[in-house]
C-alpha cells in the first residue's frame, strides 16, 4: 500500500523548530489559501493549518470555477487544485508555480455492489471537462469501453441520482465517493479505483491529480515559506496514519464526521511529490490526458516555468 499522511504534526513542527524545516516561519500577513471543500483537496490545507493555524487564511470553493477566478484575480497566493487545471492556467497566460503534488487514489467509480466496469452503459459525473472527466473518459477509451456520460452540475445532484436510482453509477473523488457506499447500505460500491485503471490503461508510474501552486509573485517573495511548505507536505505524507491533530482539522475543514475523514483518508493513500519526481510524474499524466483529448491543459506540457524545481 502506498503512503498516508503521516506522523503527528506535533512532532513534525517540533523537528521543524530545532532542524530548520517543517512548519511556516511566522509571518505579520497571513497567506492567503485557497482549495475545494473536499477531503483529497484539503489533505495538505489541513497538515499546514494544524501545524501553523495563524499563518494562512483560508477560503473554501464549492466548484473549480472558484479557484480559478481566484488564482486569476490574483485573491489568493497558494492554491490546491487538479493538476491539469493548474496546467491550463499557467499555459493560459497565468502567472503561478507548481510547488508539488499529489499521486493519490482520488476517483473511483461507485456503481451496484459486485458489477464492474465492463457492465455498466452509463455513468454520472460532475463538472464536464474537469479531473473526474479527463480521466474516467481516458481509462474508458484505453479500455474499449462504450459508456455514456451524464453530467450534473453539482456533487450533491450526483450523490442524490445514486441515492434515487436515477443514476446506475457514478465517478466521484473521495470523499464523495466513500459517503455514497456509507449511505447505500450496502447497495452500492467501489468498482473501480482510476488510479489503478488509469496506470494500467497510460503505462505511467504515479497519477498526480492534485497540485499545490503558489502565485509567481508571492513564489518570488516567500521562498523561506514555500520551501518550508514543500518541507511539511513531506513530512507529512509518511509511513504512518494521519494523525489524530490533522485528522480533527481536516474533518473541520471538509465538514464531514471524523470516520468519514478517516475512510476517505485511508482510501486516498496519499503520496507528496515534490521536486524532479514532481516534475516527471506531472508530465507523464498531463501528456497521456493530452494524447487522448488535445484541449486539456491548453493543449500543451507546461514549460519549464510551471514548476518550482
């Protein structure tokens, strides 16, 4: 099984504090954060906000739209959002860093409990043309499979055309995906980890689907607090489970019970990359979602620019 968030931040700041990494140093303006209300957005948020709660100010989004006004109106200075939406942006003309990202379990499909994929015809799927899209279009495509899309406009609609029987199944990011199973009683599901379809559908290593960037602005000037940034997400995504301190802030965050944080968490199983591992897991996945569909990210593989190292 691969990482989870790891060890206590307590002990990670502590290390921080005598080693010269980990948490934030102190700063007189607080930097402005910005992610999805979801868990797999919020699992790095919540390792900053625990580890440093005074050092960043937080807003959450209930769609992509948000961030990316948001990062486009210059109201935020480090963002949490899918990969390729950072990508787009930054080939769109804006000017923000990659910082790291996460290879993670984040989309499953949650259909009838013992179906699988080859069974179904049609599948639900919030936000066309987003990470839930491009990939499950892209896994169904290598897979030879004739699945017709359905789209809704908010999570929630998903979930109720699942709860309903309007919907046979569903793609949905944890934890969505994990509430839906909880909430079915037994009706429905996991039949398929993307992440796992997706590798073995593009012959690529990892599935960095969420990415942590940083203004180039606020790059250029904080390069103590993003380098320190990128040195707590590593600390933070170890050997261990997450710990009792981040998984209370995440729950907090993400508005959702602690055992639903815990599952989700669990069924992520995170891994933070940073640096040339970063950089080279980025570009496999971006260049295997372009081959399929020429008008994710722009396009285009970011240029050398896009990332922090």
């Amino acid at each position: 099984m691969r990482h989870l968030i790891s060890t206590s931040v307590a002990v990670a700041l502590i290390f921080a504090l005598c080693a010269g990494c980990g948490s934030p140093p102190a700063s007189s303006t607080p930097a402005r954060l910005i992610a999805a209300q979801s868990v797999a957005p919020l699992l790095p948020v919540a390792a900053m906000t625990a580890a440093s709660p005074d050092e960043y100010e937080v807003e959450l989004g209930a769609d992509p739209d948000f961030l990316r006004a948001q990062l486009a109106s210059g109201s935020a200075d480090v963002a949490v959002l899918p990969t390729e939406a950072a990508a787009a942006l930054y080939n769109g003309g804006l000017d923000i860093v990659m910082l790291g990202a996460l290879d993670l379990s984040l989309l499953h499909v949650v259909g009838p409990a013992n179906s699988s994929l080859d069974g179904l015809s049609e599948i639900a799927v919030a936000f066309p043309g987003d990470t839930a899209d491009h990939v499950s279009q892209a896994v169904f495509e290598a897979q030879g499979l004739s699945i017709e899309f359905s789209y809704e406009t908010t999570m929630p609609d998903v979930l109720a055309g699942l709860a309903s029987g309007a919907s046979n199944a569903a793609v949905l990011p944890e934890h969505f995906a994990s509430l839906a199973v909880a909430q079915s009683s037994g009706s429905l599901a996991v039949i398929a980890d993307l992440r796992d379809e997706w590798e073995a559908a593009t012959k690529t290593a990892a599935t960095p689907q969420i990415a942590i960037v940083a203004s180039t602005e606020y790059f250029d000037s904080h390069r103590d607090t993003v380098d320190s940034i990128s040195s707590l997400l590593e600390d933070s995504f170890g050997d261990d489970q997450i710990d009792g301190g981040t998984l209370a802030e995440l729950a907090a965050l993400a508005d959702v019970d602690r055992d639903l944080a815990s599952a989700a968490t669990a069924r992520l199983d995170a891994v933070y990359l940073s640096d040339a591992e970063a950089r080279d897991a980025t570009s496999a996945y971006l260049a295997a979602l372009i081959d399929l569909n020429s008008d994710i990210a722009g396009g285009r593989l970011p240029d050398d620019g896009f990332y922090a190292s």
